[in-house]
C-alpha cells in the first residue's frame, strides 16, 4: 500500500485493533445466533416460547356473525343511498370532449371551402 498518514499508528498497532474489532464481533455474532428461534425470531425474556391462544368454535360462529351483520348494515346503507333519486344539475358548459368533435368540423368546414374557392380562382379570369 501507499506511505499515507495513519495518524501516529505503526502497522502492528492498526492489526491489533482490527483483531480485537473482530473478536468483538465474533463474540456478538454467537450471542445473536445462540439466542435466535428456529424462525429467526428472538425468544421472550423468560425464555419460553409463548402458547397460542385458541377461540372457541363458539366464538369463531359469534365473531363471524357479528361481522356478517356489520356488512349486511353496509349494504343496507349503500342500497338506501342509491334508492334517493339525485338532484338533476343544470348542465353549465359542455365538457372538452363535446367540444372537440365541434372544433374538428368547424376546421374541416374551413378547409372544405378553402378547397371549393380553390377551382373558382383558377377558373376565374386574372
């Protein structure tokens, strides 16, 4: 390598600190892989996994219920909105779409007659 500044450093010195940066990390690196579950996940502080709870088939049958009519509840309030009949608004202006088919004739018009005029200047004594 280049004879840059290492800041007061010998090689044996930068070596020796590499080394101990790396037994640090080792050490760390076992804890971490020591202390992991299978999935990759930390286990909790007393140590033991922690059991799934399980519901009742009862109370599955009574949650799905309960959802069922909150969902009935939003149908019901989605089909009453759309029985409301809604206020016709006056039309204000015509949309840019309705324009531009007016706009395309109007130009084809402009070049049509241009066309027409065309023959009779010619035809017509200079």
């Amino acid at each position: 390598m280049g004879s840059g500044y290492n800041g007061g450093m010998n090689t044996d010195e930068i070596l020796a600190a590499i080394d101990a940066e790396i037994a640090v990390l080792k050490q760390a690196r076992t804890i971490l892989t020591e202390t992991e579950t299978a999935d990759g996940r930390s286990p909790r502080a007393g140590g033991k996994p922690r059991k799934r709870r399980k519901m009742s088939a009862e109370t599955r049958v009574r949650m799905a219920a309960a959802q069922k009519k909150r969902w009935a509840a939003i149908r019901a309030a989605e089909k009453a909105a759309k029985k409301v009949p809604a206020k016709k608004v006056a039309k204000t202006a015509p949309t840019k779409k309705a324009v531009a088919p007016k706009k395309a004739a109007a130009r084809k018009s402009s070049a049509v007659k241009a066309k027409k005029a065309a023959p009779e200047k010619a035809a017509a004594p200079a």
